[in-house]
C-alpha cells in the first residue's frame, strides 16, 4: 500500500493562499491609485477654478463691472468672491470655492488699480 500521508491538499491549500495574497495586493494597489487619482481630479478642478475666477475678476475689475461680492458658477462647483479696499490704488479679493463634493478652498487676490492686474495671489486650504 502506498504512503497516505497526504501531498496533494497542502499544495492546494498553500497555493491558493498564494493566490489570494497576491489578489488581495493587486486589489489594495487599484484601490489606492484610484483615491489618489480622484483626490488629484479635485484638486486640479479647484485650482483650474480658482484660477479662472481670478482672471475673470480681473476681467471685470478692468471694465469696472465687478460688483462688491458676488459668485462665479462653474459645472462642479461655485465661487463665491467679496472685493475689500485695502488703500485707494490696491483693492484685495477674496475668493472661497465649494466644490459639489462639499470641499472648500479660500484664495485671496489683489489687484492694483494703477497696473489694473492682479498683483498678488494667496491660496489657503
């Protein structure tokens, strides 16, 4: 009679723990790249909003059409912008940004009245 101890369900059983750490890894690795690729979408939309505020702000203050407070509507989210006179030639610009995913940014701009460009740009999260 042959040997019975048994051969073939431990290299079962070991290869399909094998088999599962090495899924288990591959599915933690996709999982993480696709938080870090949503998280980096968030902050290029914040950015590219900001960004596209301020050079319509400048737009306007150029035209001497920008109202003391006010908001800028975009697909993901709205900015939201108040103008304050920090001395007769300087006025500061502060622009607050909710995205639809509840995230909020603040940046702050001035723009100097004799150059008529945004001079200065301050962005806090």
């Amino acid at each position: 009679m042959r040997n019975q101890a048994g051969f073939t369900y431990p290299l079962s059983l070991c290869m399909l723990v094998l088999f599962n750490v090495f899924f288990l890894l591959a599915l933690e690795q996709g999982l993480s790249e696709r938080r870090l690729y949503n998280e980096s979408e968030k902050i290029l939309a914040a950015e590219y909003y900001l960004l596209s505020s301020v050079k319509e702000a400048e737009l306007q203050m150029r035209a001497g059409k920008l109202s003391a407070s006010g908001r800028f509507s975009y697909s993901k989210g709205v900015v939201d912008y108040q103008i304050r006179a920090l001395s007769p030639a300087m006025d500061e610009i502060t622009l607050t940004l909710r995205l639809h995913t509840t995230e909020q940014w603040t940046g702050i701009a001035h723009y100097d009245k004799t150059q008529q460009k945004m001079v200065r740009w301050i962005e806090k999260n």
